[in-house]
C-alpha cells in the first residue's frame, strides 16, 4: 500500500520564491529536499539518499533542467528516479524534448496546486509499484537459481552415485570415474573448432557430455561376481556375457526415461555412451558393430578415454603400462579402433591427459 509520509521529493529551481511555494505544498505529505541550481541538484543526488522523485525547473543558470535531466539519466544509481519537468515553456516542442529525455510527466507554471499534488501522487504510487515488481522479479530470480542450482546438484550427485554402483562391484577401476570423465571433457574441448565436430561440440553439449560420462559402465551391474571379479582372463564365453554390460547400461538408462514425462538431454548421450563406448572405428567392436561416424560422437570420445584409462591402470591380471607405452597402442589405434581425429587431439594434448591421470591417481 501507497505511504506517501515515506516518500521524498526533490525541488530543483532557481527561485526562491518558486522552492518555498512548492515546498509548502509539498510538506504537509512528504519530505522535501530543495536544490537551487542544477548543479546543487546533482551534488545532493550524488552525497544523500536519493528521493523517491524530482521535480525540475527547466529554465535554469549554468545547467539548465534538460542538462541536469541528461546527467540523470545517464547515472546508473539515478535513472530509475522519476522525474517531473516543472516550466513555464508552453510549446510542444519543449514538453516533447523534455519526455524524450526521459521525464515522467511536464507541467506548465504557474503551477495549480490540486494538479501539482495530483501528478506527484500519481508518479510516486507508479514508481513505488514498479520497484515492488523489480524487487519480486530479483526475488523470484534469486529463488529460480538457487532451485535451478539446487536440481542441479542433486542430479550430480545422483549420477555419481548411480557411477559408483558399478564401480563399487569392480573395486579395482578407483578413480576411473573421474578420470575418463575429464579425459572426455579434455577431448571434447580440444575437438571444439574441429570442422568434422564443431557443430555438435558445442558448450552445451559438453557439458551433458561431462556429466553423463560416469554411467559408462553402469551395466556392470548386471554382470555376475564370478565374471566381474574373475581374477584371470575371460574365457570365450564369460567375455560373450562380460559383453552386454553395454546393452544392460543402455536399457537401464531407457527404463528410467520411461518414468519422466519429457526427454532429459544428458540421458541421451549417458545411453550412447553406455551402449557404444566400446564400438571400433573399423566397425569390430561391439554389442552392434558399428563403424566410422556411424558410432555416435559422444562414445567414439569414451571409447579412447576408456581404453587409455585401462591401459595405465594395473588390474589383477595386467601390470600397468608406462604413459608412453599407453600413447603409443593408442596411436597405432587410429584409424582401426578409434577415430583418427580424435586420437591426434589425444596426441596434441597428451601431456594434459598424463596430468590427469596424475591427479586421480590410484593404480597401487
């Protein structure tokens, strides 16, 4: 509700007479502040708390109402402030100058009392109403983000949590995880102004690409103890079931999307991940054979930050190769198993991917 008792005006004029005749209007329903030159009304709107609305004298020495007018409106902090010009200039042309500076409304001297009164109370309840609607947009904003923020972050945590369901069954990948998540947000970044990638490795893409990467391995799951936790090399037909953890991931992700109304975009790339990260170029991978740009982006990625991490990493039964060994059989892979442009941003930037793997360091 409307309080004109809160509100302040501030008087601009050169004439005595004119600040103590509005004034005397002014005081019995607000605080008035009075300013005898432009260059005074500019100096108290810069030292005090600034009023709820100016009136000002056009006709003025040295800064007249237009120039001071300009300077408010130019000044961040000032030009919300609504503004009456108060004149004796009649003319069109003065009143319409003066609103496209940015006045709120023009009254013509000798001023009436019962109009004066009038348009200030009109102009103070608009701009009362309009900073209300400001402060509940920059509130509703504020809670927007934070609840955007908060959903955000509880969709991290639940794919990091879904991730370690798989890596909790395979003890021995520690840290793979995080580290294949960076190695293809590395990869991503590098490919960004590739002419083969640029238009699908945009930011937006990446990032539900980094976040979707951790569900790589979520069929996993669905693997048998004896096979996940074989401490020796698979035989033909353990490495056959060994094999649909790709489909097990892809369908699991497809049956959470079956209990949402409307597609989530990082589920899509977590199912192309899921299903495809271990296609080869050369279409000899599997679980569907796929070859060449066939294989979606966002696994073909995988594909070469899965194998590198496996390569550096000691299992029960393989020793960890050196970095440089690693970089070399993925080299030799380019073109076979992996995308060739892919493999030589792994190469450009090698000593980026070695210093991740530093980081997340957990092969002893």
């Amino acid at each position: 509700m409307f309080n004109e008792s809160n509100c302040t005006v501030l008087l601009v004029d050169d004439l005595a007479e004119n600040l103590l005749v509005i004034s005397s209007l002014l005081s019995p329903h607000y605080r008035v502040l009075a300013a005898s030159s432009g260059e005074r009304c500019l100096r108290l709107l810069a030292s005090q708390t600034l009023p709820n609305l100016i009136l000002l004298d056009i006709m003025m020495p040295g800064l007249d109402g237009y120039a001071v007018l300009k300077k408010i409106q130019e000044t961040p902090e000032t030009r919300d402030i609504p503004v009456i010009l108060l004149t004796a200039l009649a003319d069109a042309g003065s009143e319409e100058l003066g609103l496209q500076l940015g006045a709120v409304d023009y009254i013509i001297k000798p001023v009436k009392p019962a109009v004066l009164l009038a348009r200030v109370r009109t102009q103070l309840e608009a701009h009362q109403a309009r900073s209300w609607l400001k402060n509940q947009n920059t509130a509703l904003e504020a809670e927007i983000s934070r609840r955007m923020a908060e959903n955000d972050m509880t969709q991290q945590v639940s794919i990091r949590a879904l991730a370690h369901l798989a890596e909790i069954r395979d003890p021995e990948t520690g840290n793979h995880i995080l580290r294949t998540q960076s190695y293809v947000q590395l990869l991503a970044l590098k490919l960004q102004d590739h002419p083969r990638f640029t238009d699908t490795l945009n930011a937006r893409y990446i990032s539900l690409l980094s976040r979707s990467a951790p569900l790589h391995d979520i069929g996993k799951v669905g693997i048998p103890d004896y096979i996940l936790l074989k401490p020796n090399s698979l035989d033909a037909h353990e490495w056959e079931i060994m094999k649909t953890h790709s489909k097990l991931g892809s369908q699991a992700i497809e049956m959470a999307e079956k209990d949402i109304d409307h597609p989530v975009e990082f589920l899509t790339l977590a199912k192309e991940i899921a299903r495809w990260h271990h296609e080869k170029w050369n279409g000899s991978g599997y679980p569907d054979g796929l070859s060449g740009d066939a294989i979606p982006v966002s696994a073909r990625l995988m594909a070469l930050a899965d194998v590198f991490d496996a390569l550096i990493c000691r299992r029960v039964y393989k020793q960890a190769l050196p970095y440089e060994e690693a970089r070399l059989m993925i080299k030799s892979g380019s073109g076979q198993h992996f995308d060739p442009d892919i493999v030589q941003a792994f190469l450009d930037h090698f000593p980026d991917f070695t210093a991740i793997a530093e980081r997340y360091l957990d092969c002893d």
